[in-house]
C-alpha cells in the first residue's frame, strides 16, 4: 500500500529556501498523490506543473471554501464568519473582484512608482542614521508594503501595530480556531469603522471608491469591510516577506547578490524578482480546489468532492519547466512560476508585489553595498508555522 504522508511537510534542516524533501520524491513518482490533512481527510496532493496550471484553469476546480470536501488548512472559525471573494467561484468571485481590479492594473501600480521609491529610499535613510546592527524586517521589509497599503486603501499608518499583530494571528497555522476568530473579528469591526468614516468623508483611496459603490447598491457595507481586510493583510504580509526572505537568499548567494547590486537594467532587476518568486514560494500551504465532477488527469481519476492541493512550492521547482530548478538563477526567465497562482483566481495584486520588489531589491543593495548577516543561519527564527513563509526576524549589519 503506498504511504500517505501528512500535509503540510517539514522542510528539511539548513536547507530554509527549498521546499520539504518527501515533495520532491512525489513529484519523481507522479504528478498526484494522497496527503493526509490535520483532520484525518486524504485529498490529492498535485506536485507538477503542468497539472497544476491545468486545474486551476479546470472550470469543473472549485475555490469555494464552504463546499464540503474543501481541503481546509485548519479548524474552520465558526459560523457567520465572512469568507473572502478569494475562496468563492464565479459569477460571484468575479463579481466582487471587479469591484477593485482598476486599482492594480500594470499602468494603476506603475504610476505608484516614484511614490514607492520615496517610501524606500526614506527608509533606508532611516536605516543608515539608526543602530547597526539592526532588525531589517522591522526597519524596512515591513515598513514598506505597509506604507504602500496603507496609502493605497486609506488606512491610518498610525495604526499599523494594531493590524500588523491580528494579521499574523489569522496566518498562523498555530492559532486556535478561537485566537483567528478574535483576531479576524477585530479587523473586520476596524475596517467596518474606517468604511463607515469613508462613507461619510470620502477622500481619494481605494476605501473611498469601495463606498461609492456601497452606496451605489453594488456592495453591502460588509462585503466592503471584508475586502478591505483581504486587501489589507494581503497587501503587507506577503510582499513584507518576500522582501526580507528574498534579500537572506541573495547574502547566503554572493554571485547573484553582486550581479544585481552592479546592473541597473531593469530588465535584470525584473529577471531577479520573478527568479526570487519562483525560487523562495512564500505561499507554501498549496493552492485548496474542491472537484465538481470527475476529473481524468496525471494517469488518475480525481472525483467529485474530492479536495486537491496544488503544492505551487514543488511545482516552481519541476525540472522538465525550470532546468537545474534548485539553482538560484536571476538571469533565467522564470516569468512562468506559479508564486502567484493560475486562472481566474491568479493574485490580484500581483502587479503591485512585482514593482514594490523591483523598487526595494534595486535600492537596497546599491544604497547600503557592505549589507551582510548579523547572525548565523542556523540563529534566524523561519515562519514554518505560518501560512506565509520568511523570517520573523533579520539580524543585518554594514
């Protein structure tokens, strides 16, 4: 009887960037395979990359969360609790993305640029005249998405301690149904205020625009919280993350580090983030879809109900897409990833996260050349216990 492994997996010891080693000897043996979940359920584990993309684009693939069969990352947070346009299908997902997608086209995001640059460049400055060594997640890698954020919804940087804390208890895989229910709760009662302030004063930010189409009768005033809190925990954690794990991996990789640092082609720049993206997969929890009705695929039978996990971690490192896929590259052309999904759900703000990364990749280097590890590797606490993988700390010097 072949061996059904838990899900999610171990990475292995020293080796923080690579994806858990039993991923790679599925993906070897096959493109599906049964996991075991926390609540005893067997959905198919889909490691390769060519199967994945072709069930994310599958019409009979459900994002719809409340369908049973749904492969959950843990105990659900009881009833009434609102669910993300994120987790629903069409025509209902679409409907709501609608609402917010003009704010993160290319042109949208790349108008933001030179306001991203100041927001960096400050920091650094910042970074420079303070203590050294210092905390790099807490001087910059966060600091920057979430002024962006902030600025971009209407949300008082002010209170950024607040939304940063309940953000990463709703992401941790360790907190109790109870502590992400608090946690979630107290965010959508935070956003739910700040849209009513928006109804009543608009002013020019995203907030302001969901609550034109509150009152317009396209959204209820709570569909406009909910989305302000995806938005919101989105728009920092992961790009917060990808900031600090992206720069560990180019210290811990000296040659590629030293090749962005002395080109300033943006096409290289570009290159290096879509190669950190493909290589790093902060999103290491899989992609959860429901089938609707049976699917023939990867030589099985994948039936209806019956949940999938598209491990995007493995699949970014599948050797007959990515040659040599655990090497480093930032010269490849890694564009093709699945860091930021496939089909009608692929991330919303994905234009957004590519240029915050460009601006704070190419700057900080430059800017701060000597920047070097203030710790071992072996000292620096990882998030193998969130949804979203990093560092919780980043002790850099120069």
């Amino acid at each position: 009887m072949t061996e059904i492994h838990e899900f999610p997996m171990a990475r292995a010891a020293g080796c923080p960037f690579d994806p858990p080693p039993p991923l790679r000897t599925l993906q070897e043996e096959g493109p599906l395979a049964k996991v075991r979940l926390w609540d005893g359920s067997t959905p198919w584990l889909v490691t390769r990359y060519a199967e994945q993309r072709a069930l994310l684009a599958d019409p009979r693939v459900s994002a719809d969360v409340t369908r049973p069969g749904y492969p959950i990352q843990a105990p659900r947070i009881g009833a009434g609790g609102t669910i993300s346009f994120i987790m629903m299908d069409d025509p209902e997902h679409a409907r709501l993305r609608r609402m917010v997608q003009a704010q993160f086209t290319v042109r949208r995001t790349e108008s933001l640029r030179p306001a991203v640059q100041k927001i960096v460049d400050d920091l650094i400055d910042e970074l420079l005249a303070g203590p050294n060594p210092v905390d790099l997640v807490e001087a910059f890698a966060l600091p920057v998405p979430s002024l962006v954020i902030c600025a971009l919804l209407g949300v008082p940087y002010a209170d950024h301690d607040f939304f940063q804390e309940n953000s990463k208890t709703v992401i941790r895989r360790s907190a109790t149904p109870e502590e992400r229910a608090a946690a979630s709760a107290r965010l959508f009662e935070y956003l739910d205020s700040l849209m009513g302030e928006k109804l009543a004063d608009p002013a020019d930010d995203l907030l302001s625009k969901l609550a034109e189409r509150v009152r317009a009768g396209e959204l209820t005033r709570r569909e406009a919280a909910q989305m302000g809190v995806l938005l919101l925990i989105a728009g920092h954690e992961t790009t917060a993350n990808m900031i600090a794990l992206g720069t560990l991996a180019l210290l811990r990789h000296p040659g590629q580090l030293a090749l962005l640092r002395h080109n300033d082609d943006p096409r290289l720049v570009a290159s290096a983030v879509e190669e950190l993206l493909r290589y790093l997969n902060i999103t290491h929890s899989g992609r959860r879809r429901v089938a609707l009705a049976d699917i023939e695929i990867g030589g099985q039978v994948i039936r209806a109900g019956e949940g999938m996990i598209m491990a995007n971690d493995i699949a970014n490192r599948d050797p007959s897409i990515f040659p040599d896929p655990d090497e480093l590259d930032i010269r490849r052309d890694a564009r093709r990833h699945v860091a930021f999904g496939f089909g009608v759900h692929q991330c919303l703000g994905q234009p957004l996260a590519r240029m915050e990364l460009q601006v704070a990749y190419s700057t900080l280097y430059r800017r701060v050349p000597t920047l070097r590890l203030a710790a071992e590797l072996e000292q620096i606490p990882f998030k193998h216990d969130g949804q979203v993988y990093g560092v919780y700390e980043l002790p850099v010097t120069w």
